[in-house]
C-alpha cells in the first residue's frame, strides 16, 4: 500500500528540499471531479517532483486514476483509465511569464501553502476524454438492426467492386 501524500504544501520550500511525492490521494477529496463520475471510491496515484528546470523553480507531476463513468451511448457504467502530467513554473509575479519556456506552465505562487489537490484534480479533469463510451460496441444498447448493417458493410469490399467496375472501363476504352 503507497502512502497517502499531503493535500497542501509550501511549494517554494519543496524545491529548495528537492522533494519527491509518489503515493496515493483517495479519489472522494476530488468533489469537482467527483461530478463527472459515477463512484468516488478509489485512489489516484501521483508522483510528484520538486526541483529546478532551466533557472526556474518548478513542479513536475504525473498522475493516473481509473474512474467510473457513464458510457454517454449505452448509459450504463463504464471504467475509463485517464492520465495526465504538468510541468509549472513557481512564479512571485505574472511579469515573470513572458520569460518561461513553451515546456513550462506558469503557475502563480500566493500565500504560505499551496494546494495539491487543486493541480491534481485540473490535471485529472484535463485528461478526461471528451467522449466517454465503451470502446466495443455496447452489446446491449446496439439494435440487431444496427449489427446487421454493421455486417453487411464489413462484408462489403468497396474497393474491390471499384477496380472491378474500372477493369471493365478500360476494356471498353480498349
Ligand atoms: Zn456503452
């Protein structure tokens, strides 16, 4: 069993500890998220990195989790696997944007402590596929109409007809 990592952390003085995070966050303190899923039991794994990248202080993270969902065809419950990563920049101020490189993201560092979650939960909602259905055919939810057109296409050889259908042009042109 991983170990559960904290929800909120100075992130400035990680960097200066160059520390690393891997461990869990249970999937039920993810409540915008939560919205999107039919079960909030669960556990998204991360692995979180402090430390410098090209002269800036930044946060490298990858994160993972198995959801359940609503298959937006068939309506039914479906597991979708989704996984992210970021890399960000700790900035003081937003004049320090326009210095980052394309590979960093900035990130504005206020207060005391920052949140994990936050990012995690951004990065999890970023990663969700845009349209959730079971990669196979629902089996329940497709008609024996809808297979048996499905069939016939798969039976049909469309470019095996237009070459039949050109050899026989070009006979007649010859
Ligand atoms: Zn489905």
């Amino acid at each position: 069993m991983q170990s559960q990592l904290p929800q909120t952390a100075n992130f400035l003085r990680q960097v200066e500890l160059n520390r690393k995070l891997e461990g869990e966050y249970p999937l039920a303190l993810f409540e915008r998220l939560g919205e999107a899923l039919l079960s909030n039991e669960g556990n998204v794994t991360a692995k979180l990195e402090f430390g410098h990248s090209v002269g800036f202080p930044c946060l490298k993270g990858k994160v993972s989790a198995t959801l359940l969902v609503e298959c937006q065809r068939c309506l039914k419950p479906m597991e979708t696997q989704v996984e992210g990563s970021f890399k960000f920049a700790l900035l003081h101020s937003e004049d320090e944007f326009e210095l980052l490189p394309d590979e960093l993201e900035p990130l504005l560092i206020e207060g005391d402590d920052q949140s994990i979650i936050d990012l995690v939960e951004d990065e999890l909602l970023l990663s969700l596929p845009m349209v959730m259905t079971h990669n196979e055919a629902c089996s329940s939810f497709m008609t024996e109409q809808e297979k048996e057109i499905k069939a016939e296409k798969e039976a049909a050889h469309p470019f095996a007809a237009l070459k039949a259908l050109k050899d026989d042009l070009d006979n007649k042109v010859n």
